[in-house]
C-alpha cells in the first residue's frame, strides 16, 4: 500500500509473483491482475461485503491495483489478498466456489 496522494491511496499485489502462481496456472486460470480482480470481487462478496464500494478496482496484465480515499478499507483488502496469495489451500477453495456459484474469471 501507498499514499498516492494526501488522503488517497493505493494497493498493488503484482501478478505473477506471489507463491501461489504455479496454482492459478494449475487450475487453468492466467497469474494476471484480472485474475486477482476476481478474487477481489470473491473475498468481498462472499466474505467482506462491509468492504463493497469503498475502493475502485484497476487491473492490469501485471498486477491488480486497488484505489481509495479510505485507508482502513485498503488494509482489510490488503490482508485478504495476502491470506489468498500465500495459501494455496485458500485459494484452491475460492477457485472451486467461483465454480459452484458460476463466477467466471476474466482473465
């Protein structure tokens, strides 16, 4: 995370770096920020739906950044997004409810 600007800030979780790519490649999906952005939309709908509207979601190809004027927002994400990307176990089980509800990756 960083302070872009005075009371704006930023996250970035850079695609294909993290211990979990060889997973996301495994289950069939790209290590890009567009898949990262739909883990995002996952962890919020599923599990942090207090976080909904409170930060703008960028993706890219080579990372997944997240916008805010609420800090506290962006440290809760930045938390999830840590917890997934280091965990494989976790992510294989978002992975398989994205497929149990019928979310589709855009990546």
């Amino acid at each position: 995370m960083a302070e872009i600007a005075p009371g704006e800030y930023s996250l970035c979780l850079e695609a294909g770096t993290t211990d979990v790519d060889h997973v996301i490649h495994e289950l069939g999906h790209e290590a890009n920020g567009y898949f990262w952005e739909g883990i995002v939309e996952l962890l919020v709908t599923t599990e942090a739906p207090t976080l909904d509207g409170r930060f703008e979601s960028d993706p890219e190809g080579g990372a997944f950044y997240a916008y805010s004027g609420d800090c506290a927002a962006l440290e809760d994400l930045a938390i999830r997004l840590r917890a997934v990307a280091g965990d494989e176990q976790r992510l294989r089980e978002l992975v398989r409810l994205a497929e149990t509800v019928g979310f589709e990756f855009d990546d």
